[in-house]
C-alpha cells in the first residue's frame, strides 16, 4: 500500500487470507502479520463458538470499523486546524464468503459474522441466510457509523463519500 501513495494501511494483503474473518494476524503498514489478534489465536473457532460467544473472538470487520474511525475523527481533526484534505479508502470483506477457521486449510462456510443480530430468530431461515442478511446489516450499520464520524466531524459537506460492492 505504501508503494501506492498509502500513508497508513492496516488489512489483510493476501487476497486469498481475506476470506477469514477470524485471523490470527492483520497486516499494517509495510509489514505482513504485524499485527496480532490474540483473541483468534485458539485452532478451535466455529460458527458454533463465535455465535455463543463472540466476544472471544476478533472480527476483522471490528476492528477495521475501529481503525477507520479513529482515523477519520485525527484527518479530520488536522483538516480543521489547517484546511488539509485526506482520503481514506475503507475496504471491507462483507459481504462476502469466508470461514471462521485459518486460511489456506479451511474451506469456505458460508459469511462469518459473529451474531446473527434480529435475524437469530428467523426459524424458518437456513443459517445461511440469517448469516447473510447479518453481514449485510453489519456493513450498512458500520458505513452509517462512518458518515456519522464525518458528520461529527464537521467534514460531513466537505467530503465525497462512494460506496461500491462486488459482494453485496
């Protein structure tokens, strides 16, 4: 990222890595596993204990939402001192196919997001599709909380924001 005009890059540079949601390292900057999730640390991850206990776990998604804002609310803060523009570029995995396990050796299981939030009880629906419709409630909430750190920002009139899928 660096090599592309990035200041700050914080993710997962292996395309193929992107599809576990539950790493046990991130990549930031100009380092790769540079940065440790210690809560996915364990082998034993499943739908089954992150949906009991998600709390025991890093979501990616979590935690790039956390380094978005915090980033959003210091540009922002430096373009009010001195009129500075910035650009953030946040690139989340959701919608998207993944696993709860490691990456390469566990296969794809559907979207893993750590609560199914009100569609837990949809008994009708397959897991799947709660799990879906989950991953696409978490990204809309997360985008919303985005714009609402420009908003409080003060940056909200100032700023282009685009949205672009190719998962949702």
């Amino acid at each position: 990222p660096a090599a592309q005009g990035f200041e700050t890059y914080l993710g997962q540079l292996d395309q193929g890595v992107c599809h576990n949601m539950y790493p046990a390292t991130l990549d930031a900057d100009n380092g790769t596993d540079n940065v440790a999730l210690p809560l996915n640390a364990a082998s034993n991850k499943s739908r089954a204990l992150c949906m009991a206990a998600p709390e025991r776990y890093n979501y990616t998604i979590d935690v790039w939402q956390s380094a978005a804002v915090e980033w959003l609310e210091r540009a922002a803060a430096a373009r009010a001192r001195d009129d500075r523009p910035f650009f953030a570029y946040v690139s989340f995995t959701i919608p998207h196919a993944g696993g709860w396990g490691d990456a390469p050796d566990t296969p794809e299981q559907g979207n893993p997001v750590p609560t199914d939030l009100q569609y837990a009880n949809e008994s009708a629906w397959p897991d799947v599709e709660k799990d879906h419709a989950a991953v696409v409630t978490y990204l809309d909430r997360y985008v919303g909380a985005l714009a609402a750190t420009l908003r409080r920002a003060g940056v909200e009139n100032d700023t282009y924001v685009f949205f672009a899928s190719d998962n949702g």
